[in-house]
C-alpha cells in the first residue's frame, strides 16, 4: 500500500469513528456518564418511576398571602391590597418526594433534561386551574450575568415547554436592572430592599390589557414575584398571576 492510501485509509478511519461517535453520541455519553435517579440515586433513569410517584401535587387553591383557599388561588378578600399579585398557582409542595432536589438539579447543576418534568408538572397545575382568556407567560429573568454563568434561565426554560404545550405566547419582556445579591444569602426584610426596583418591562404592549402569567421554578417570600407584578401592572396588565413549581 502506497503511503497516499494509507494516510486515506487512516483518514477514513477517523472519520467513521467519528461518525459513529456522533451518531450514537447520547449513548456513549450514558455509557460514561449513566443517569442515576434524583430521588434514589438507582441507576438507568433521571427520575424512577417509584421518585416520580412522591411527588405531591397540590390539590387545593390558596390565597398566596395567607394560604386560605380560594376559588381559583386568588388573593383572598381579607388579603386584598397586601399583595400586588392576583394569584398564585403552586403546582407541588417542596419538601415531599423529589421535588426539592429536582429544582435543585435544574438550577445549579444544569441538569437540563429536568425541565420536561417540571415542566409538565406546570402544565398539569395550569390545566387544573380558571385561567382564562389573552394569557401571556413571562418568565422571571436571570441577570444576564448569572444567565451566562448558568448557560440558560431556568424559569424561561419552563415557560417554553409550559407555552409550547398549552399554546400560550412567551414573552422575555421582563428584565433586570442590576445585579442582586443571591436572596437565599438575605433575611426577609433584605431581600425585599435587595430587590426593589430592579425590574423593568422593556415592552408594554406585550401585557397591556393582558392575563400576565409570571413562570419561576421556585417562589420563597414571594418577594420576587410581588415586584414583578408591580412592574407588570404599572405596564398595564390586567391581570398578574404567578405559576412555580413549588413554594420554598
Ligand atoms: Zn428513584
Ligand atoms: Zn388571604
């Protein structure tokens, strides 16, 4: 064999290696890096049937502010004017099953194929509830910062699959103004102060007149939403709910 043929051959090679390689790459990728359950840690799947089977979905709908059912989860009459809110639609409860551990995995490992799940718990809660008429879905930002850090806004990516699925538009028309500190690093009253005024709706058009549905993974105090919503009714919208997959 010539050295021509050869170095061709060797060439050849490479390149079905290659191909291969690409062809199958997620299953050499399982094989190096074989996915464990969130909940269990067993092998062959992110999550286990049995996992998937503790997480408890929240049945009832409850005033956000004092946690009195209501009709659809509304502010309730009592708590009217302490909450900028509408409502807020909670589809799971944090500390039973998976859930905590699952929003974890998301947000700070980057365990993206977990968004199909919480995903779809959103949409199970959005299904459940009354929420009618020009809904638009506006997920919570990240500050570009910690964006490009994490290589995507968890709360975005949930919005996507929630709208996606129901039909509902997404709209990235909430930004922030400045960096925050990380609010678990704050006490309450702080991560208040830490937040104020750090939103801005850069279109209005887009919630004027409109059911606005704020997307997170998780709310804590509830503080991050509240301004939102101030900024979103000062925007014009009509309506601002929150939807997450759980209360921390
Ligand atoms: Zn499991
Ligand atoms: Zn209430």
């Amino acid at each position: 064999m010539s050295s021509t043929t050869e170095a061709t051959s060797e060439k050849w090679q490479a390149k079905s290696v290659m191909k291969l390689f690409r062809n199958n790459y997620h299953f050499f990728l399982e094989l190096i890096f074989p996915k464990k359950c969130i909940g269990c840690g067993k092998f062959g799947q992110i999550l286990c049937p049995d996992c998937q089977n503790q997480i408890k979905m929240i049945k009832t709908f409850n005033c956000p502010h004092c946690g009195r059912i209501t009709r659809s989860g509304q502010v309730c009459r009592s708590c009217k004017g302490k909450n900028r809110l509408t409502g807020l639609l909670v589809a799971a409860d944090y500390r039973s099953g998976p859930t905590k551990e699952l929003i974890h995995n998301l947000k700070y490992n980057g365990l993206i194929e977990i968004a199909p799940i919480l995903g779809g718990m959103l949409i199970s809660r959005m299904q459940k509830s009354k929420l009618r008429g020009q809904l638009v879905l506006l997920p919570v930002p990240l500050h570009w910062f910690r964006r490009r850090s994490r290589g995507f806004n968890q709360a975005e990516v949930l919005a996507r699959i929630v709208g996606k699925k129901l039909s509902i538009p997404v709209e990235t028309v909430l930004k922030r103004k400045k960096n925050t500190k990380p609010q678990v690093e704050l006490s309450g009253q702080k991560r208040r102060k830490n937040l104020f005024s750090t939103f801005i709706c850069s279109d209005k058009k887009a919630v004027a007149g409109k059911t606005v549905i704020l997307i997170d993974d998780v709310s804590t105090t509830g503080a991050t939403l509240e301004e939102c919503a101030k900024v979103l009714r000062t925007a014009g919208a009509r309506q601002v709910w929150g939807l997450v997959v759980a209360r921390g």
